[in-house]
C-alpha cells in the first residue's frame, strides 16, 4: 500500500480509538524498511511524474508483527490503549493466543479494580467528592471492561471450541493473592 492507503486502512481497523499521522507514520515506515520489517517498491502505476512507492511487510516483518501482538503489558498507563490496538488486529492471532492474551487482561483489570476498591474504602474521608466521583467511576468502568472481556473470551471458546484454565481458577487465584497481602 502506499502511506495514504495504509494510513486509511490503519484509521478503519482502528475503529477511530488511534489516529495516524502522516507525521510519525513516514518515519516509521522509514525505521521498519531499514530494519527489515517492510519493504519499498516502485508502484505499478504510479501517479503522473511522479515516483510513488508502495510499501509490503516482510517475512521479518510478520513476525515482529506476532511478537508485538503478544506482548506483555510493561506499564498500565499506556497499556489500556495498546490492548485496544492489539485487539483490532487479534484475527491474526490463533485462538490459543487470542483467549491467553484475553485473561491476561482480565486478569490485570481485576488486580486494577481490586486497587480501586481498596482505595475506595480506605480514601473516602481523606478525598474531595470530585475525587470520590472518579474513583467510582474508574471502578465502574472498570467492572464494565472486565465483564466485557468476560464475554469475548466466553464467544472465543463458544467459537473455536478451544478452552483453556482460567475464569474460576484464575479468580481463585486473584483472591487468594489479596486474601494474603490484606
């Protein structure tokens, strides 16, 4: 595809969550191709007087791709975002790695929820009520992902047949895990 295309197709799987700019995507089509991830050649039909090239992903490329699809989260800031990139392109991925990757997640929205709740009930006389009002909105929000989550990984094995430990024993595990540490 060329930057354009690319930068179109990139925009519709993304469901409008993420947009790419001409500004960082040039460039890093610019890292990959000198990486090895992508490569650039002449476009069959390029525009008139002018050399137009079209960029295709590599055999290193595609698997650079899987292993950033299957990446484990470093920092809980940004990782809300890069988990909605990630599932967009999760059709890639087999069902296997598609239901791990779901739990991780889950599993990481329950340790998060279990922090707010805690907070909740330990803060809500030190806290201003516009502080309080986003604590409980975060839990809120947060239970909404998890059960959310619940569900795309009960239609993944609905799907696919695939089943792997997790739900109940995972929880047991979470709980056990706070039961310890409070």
């Amino acid at each position: 595809m060329h930057g354009y295309q690319l930068s179109r197709e990139l925009s519709e799987s993304l469901g409008g969550f993420w947009r790419v700019s001409y500004g960082s995507l040039y460039p890093t089509l610019r890292r990959l191709e000198r990486d090895g991830a992508v490569e650039a050649v002449p476009a069959e039909t390029p525009p008139a007087n002018r050399r137009k090239n079209v960029y295709r992903i590599s055999e290193k490329g595609e698997k650079l791709f899987f292993e950033l699809l299957q990446e484990a989260p470093n920092d809980s800031s940004t990782e809300d975002t890069r988990f909605r990139v990630r599932l967009a392109f999760f059709r890639y991925l087999p069902p296997e790695t598609r239901v791990r990757l779901l739990e991780r997640r889950l599993a990481h929205l329950e340790d998060r929820l279990g922090t707010i709740k805690d907070s909740l009930r330990t803060s809500r006389e030190r806290v201003d009520d516009y502080t309080l009002a986003l604590m409980e909105h975060g839990r809120s929000a947060t239970e909404s992902d998890i059960a959310w989550l619940e569900g795309l990984v009960r239609a993944e094995r609905d799907r696919t047949g695939f089943a792997t430990r997790g739900g109940r024993e995972r929880r047991a595990a979470t709980l056990r895990r706070k039961e310890r540490t409070s």
